[in-house]
C-alpha cells in the first residue's frame, strides 16, 4: 500500500516533517518581519551632512525639510558609537585648536523655543576640554544693552584665539524676537541682516571661523516637548507661560528664521538647518558637522622649542 510522503507507522517523521515545516514558517514570518534580512542591498552611501547646509544661491524653504528625518537610523541605540567617534575628534581637534592659539570658533545655535539648543550643548559637547570652551547664553538685553548698538553685546563674547565659544541665542534674536514682537520698526530691524553679514566677515578675516544651526523641530513636537515639561515634576521649572504665547506666534517665527537664514548664510559663515525632532540624530549631526569644520580648518600644536631631546630635567 503506498504511504503518503512523510507518514509512518509510528508517526515519527509526520513530526519532524511537521516541525520542519512551522520552523520554515517562522524563518518566512521573520523575513517578512525584517525584510532588510532578505534584500542584499549595497551598503547604504556615507552620510552627507553639508546637504544641510544652506547654499548662498539657493537659499532654503524651511517647509521643505522634513524635521523627522533620521536618515537609515531607526533609534538612539543605533548611532551611540558614531556619536562617541564624532565627539572625540571634537575633543581632539580642539585640543589642538587650543595649543595653536591662532585662531578660533564661534558656533551659534538657535532655534523655536523647545527646540533642543541646551540640549545639544550638553550631547555634543560632552568631555571638551572646559578650559577651551564657553557658553553665552543671550536673554532680553539689559538697559545698559539696549544703550548700545544691537551687536555690542554679541562682539564682546566672540571667542579669542584658541578658544570655541557657543552663542546659545545670539545676533540673530535681533531679527527674529525683535522683528515678530516688533520691538523695532522695519527701517531698523531690515538694514540688520547686512551688518550682520559684515560683522561675520569681519570676524573671519580676523581668525574666527563660524558656523550657524537652525534646529528644525515641527510644531507638533513643540507641542510634546511642552507637554512633557508640564507632566515631569524635574523639568517644570523649563516651562514658560511665555513659551504658550510664542507659539502662537509660529508662522512668523517660520518666516522670519527663513529669511533671517537666506540672508546671512554665507560662503563664509554658512547656515545649517537641522532636522531636530529626533534629538539624538540632530546631536549627530551638529557632532559631525563641528567636527568637519574644524578639521578644515586643521589646526596644528605649535611646534616645540628645538633641542628638547638633549633636554634632561634636573633631580
Ligand atoms: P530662554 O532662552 O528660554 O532662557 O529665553 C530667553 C528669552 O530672551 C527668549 O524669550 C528670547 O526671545 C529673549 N531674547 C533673547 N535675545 C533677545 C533680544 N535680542 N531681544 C529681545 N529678546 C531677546
Ligand atoms: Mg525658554
């Protein structure tokens, strides 16, 4: 009598052939689950993060970048090291910035409020040498601010030679705040842009290199972000009822960070913006960003005093 295929008297291999089959199923489900498994793809092109950055002639529309984008990284976990290689050349290039006091750099952050500045000074910056770096962190001016003309405040805090000095806020409060709140008139605020342009190029030619990032976050991540200061007893005191009636203001935030950003992004002192809603790729890339930067400008330890070698420290 002829058996069917994978039947037995005792019923043995039915089993194994059954099992066989569920573990094929499970194999199937998890491809199916995970296709990146299946498709061979060639590995996917190094990240290109000048792309961030705003070209002169092009300009940017804030609309069109996606504050999501996270390019093929899923999750914090999945950047850890890449963020810690970034950080070390930070670390490294600034060591090396310090010793050859020539020159120096000014980083400026801004963004809508919520947008994550504080906290990419604390991501990215972490283990840089103190003694060689500072934060300046501008609020409303004071009077004795105000009596002055609007850059005062901002040129006394550039970095001098050897140091990396952060603009948490900066000169561009003056067209950004200032011109949504009308604080200024237009006659006052408008003729800004270029005497930012030439106060920036002033500092480059005088050794400062400077790069600018706009941390891009939607409104809706404001929205949570604001959210999850009121429900978290430890972030509380980051709330500002003045936040609520900024955010009404969004969209000419939006639109006076635009034209801030296309006016002032230079060859020389370029403007980045940054998808921001995910913290943790936005640290990437600001890291990595920095770290390109200063490695064009590649600065050198100074070089020792000669015959060192012959030198023999006495008891
Ligand atoms: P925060 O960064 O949350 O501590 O808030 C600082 C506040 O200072 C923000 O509400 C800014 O809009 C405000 N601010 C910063 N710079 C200026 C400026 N130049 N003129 C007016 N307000 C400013
Ligand atoms: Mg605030």
């Amino acid at each position: 009598m002829a058996t069917k295929r994978g039947s037995s008297r005792d019923g043995t291999t039915t089993r194994r052939s059954a099992r066989a089959a569920a573990d094929r199923k499970a194999v199937q489900t998890a491809k199916i689950a995970a296709p990146e498994h299946v498709v061979v793809e060639s590995p996917p092109p190094d990240p290109d993060y000048p792309r961030f950055r705003v070209d002169p002639e092009l300009g940017v529309r804030l609309a069109t970048v996606d504050p999501d984008e996270s390019e093929r990284y899923a999750k914090k976990k999945d950047i850890a090291d890449e963020l810690d290689r970034q950080r070390k050349r930070i670390r490294e290039l600034q060591a090396r910035l310090y010793g050859e006091h020539q020159r120096s750099l000014l980083i400026v952050l801004q963004a809508m409020d919520t947008g994550g500045k504080d906290g990419t000074i604390k991501g990215v910056f972490q283990g840089v040498n103190p003694q060689g770096c500072q934060v300046w962190s501008f609020k409303a001016p004071s009077a004795e601010e105000l009596d002055h003309d609007f850059l005062w405040r901002y040129h006394s805090r550039v970095p001098g030679k050897g140091m990396i000095h952060i603009f948490n806020r900066s000169h561009y409060e003056d067209v950004l705040v200032v011109r949504v709140k009308g604080l200024v008139p237009e006659t006052v605020w408008r003729p800004r842009y270029e005497a930012i342009n030439q106060f920036e190029y002033a500092l480059t030619m005088s050794g400062v290199g400077i790069i600018k990032f706009y941390l891009h976050i939607s409104k809706a991540e404001q929205k949570r972000r604001l959210e999850s200061r009121l429900a978290n007893p430890d972030k509380r005191w980051k709330f500002s009822s003045n936040d609520l009636k900024e955010r009404v203001l969004w969209d000419d935030y939006q639109v006076a960070f635009e034209d801030a950003i296309n006016a002032c992004s230079t060859p020389y002192a370029p403007w980045y913006v940054i998808p921001a809603n995910k913290k943790w790729y936005r640290n990437l890339v600001v890291a990595r960003t920095i770290a390109d930067t200063l490695e064009a400008m590649s600065p050198r330890y100074p070089a020792a005093e000669p015959g060192l070698d012959q030198v023999v420290v006495t008891d």
